[in-house]
C-alpha cells in the first residue's frame, strides 16, 4: 500500500509597491549595517577625548531623539489624507539619512559626535513612520504576514552580510570608506522611490493611492 503525499507550496504574489518598498528598506538598512559593528572602534579611534561612555551618549541620543520625533511625524501622517505628505515625509528622513552618514567622518569632536547622532535620529523618526505607513496600505491582501516577514527576512540578510562586510571594508579602506557607502545606500533608497512616484499617488485630487492592490486601509505596524 503506497501512501502519496502531495506537497503544494501556495502560490504567493508580492504587489510592485511593495516590492518597491522592500528593496528601499533593504538598501538604507544594509547600508547602515556595515556602519553597526564598527560605530564603537570609530567613536574611540577618531573621536578626540572619546571613551566607551562616549558611544553610550551618541547612541542613547540617536535613540531618543528617534522616539521623539516618530509619534509627533506619525500623528502628522495620520491626520492629512492621501499619501503624498507620507511620501515626502519618506524621502527627507532618507535624504537626511544620508547626510548624517556623510557626517560622521567629519565629527572631531564630542559635540560634533553627538550632533550628527541627533540629526540621525531626527532622519531615521522621519522614516519609520512614513514607510510604515505606506507599506501597510499597499499590503497584498491574502497575505499580509508574509508580505511582513518578507521584509523582515530580507533585512535580516541583508544586516548579517553587512556587518560582516562593515568590519572587513573598515581593515582594507579605513572608516570613511563605510560611513560614505552607508550614505550613498540612504540617497540610492530615495532615488528608488522618486523614479516610481506613478506607484505611490497615481493621481487623484487628494493624492490618495488609487492602485489596484489593496483598497482598504490595514492595521498599521513596523518591522523595525
């Protein structure tokens, strides 16, 4: 007696704004991936008067300003209609990503250190909320979890192939090297969203999105 059992995979579709929205995601986080591991070795090493607690401060700064910013962002989001102010929202918070990136290696002292760390918050809690926003409108609708998990899973990769990248570029090409490429993946992500605007807000008086994805509104939420 021969028992067959058949295994089928379901079929799953991932909408074009998503898949936009994945490879922004994936270009700013991997970009900042290779700056993660070696941030500490380059407070410590270039920083005049830096120490251990030097790292603590810049990065308890990032964090907090970071915290500060979203909420006050996102109730702005969420009380224009459309996604257009989303969108601009989105590509500052990137554009300042990438400034901030840039502005590190220029930092020589505490202050300049804990200056650019704020502007890093101030970008990164102009983001998170934005591009939560309007990937959780563009959800596909059969599968909202996976469309999720693909996010995640992607820059799950992305982060442990950076990190290893980070700390071998920082050994051949020195810190400059890293910051640099970190803010060029920030302008590259933003450039990506610019060139596909049609996919975004199409039209319409209020700017709503009126692709044939997804037309209700999903719960909102951040992989980050």
């Amino acid at each position: 007696m021969h028992i067959r059992i058949d295994l089928k995979l379901p079929e799953v579709r991932v909408n074009r704004v998503i898949r936009s929205f994945i490879a922004a995601d994936l270009l700013l986080w991997g970009g900042w991936g290779l700056v993660n591991p070696v941030f500490a070795l380059f407070v410590v090493d270039r920083i005049a008067g830096a120490t251990a607690a030097t790292v603590g401060v810049a990065v308890a700064v990032y964090w907090l300003v970071r915290s500060l910013v979203q909420v006050p962002v996102a109730m702005f989001i969420d009380r224009h209609k459309g996604e257009k102010d989303d969108f601009f929202t989105l590509i500052a918070g990137l554009v300042l990503a990438g400034f901030a990136a840039m502005a590190f290696p220029l930092a020589v002292s505490v202050r300049g250190l804990i200056a650019v760390a704020f502007l890093q918050g101030v970008a990164f809690g102009l983001y998170i909320p934005a591009w939560s926003a309007m990937f959780s409108r563009h959800l596909d609708k059969e599968h909202y979890a996976f469309d999720w998990s693909l996010d995640n899973t992607t820059l799950g990769i992305a982060s442990g192939i950076a990190a290893a990248a980070g700390g071998a570029a920082v050994s051949f090409f020195g810190f400059n090297a890293i910051f640099i490429l970190a803010g060029v993946f920030s302008f590259a992500s933003a450039l990506l969203l610019v060139m596909v605007p049609n996919l975004i807000f199409p039209g319409g008086r209020d700017g709503a999105c009126e692709t044939p994805f997804i037309r209700d509104h999903t719960p909102a939420g951040t992989p980050h």
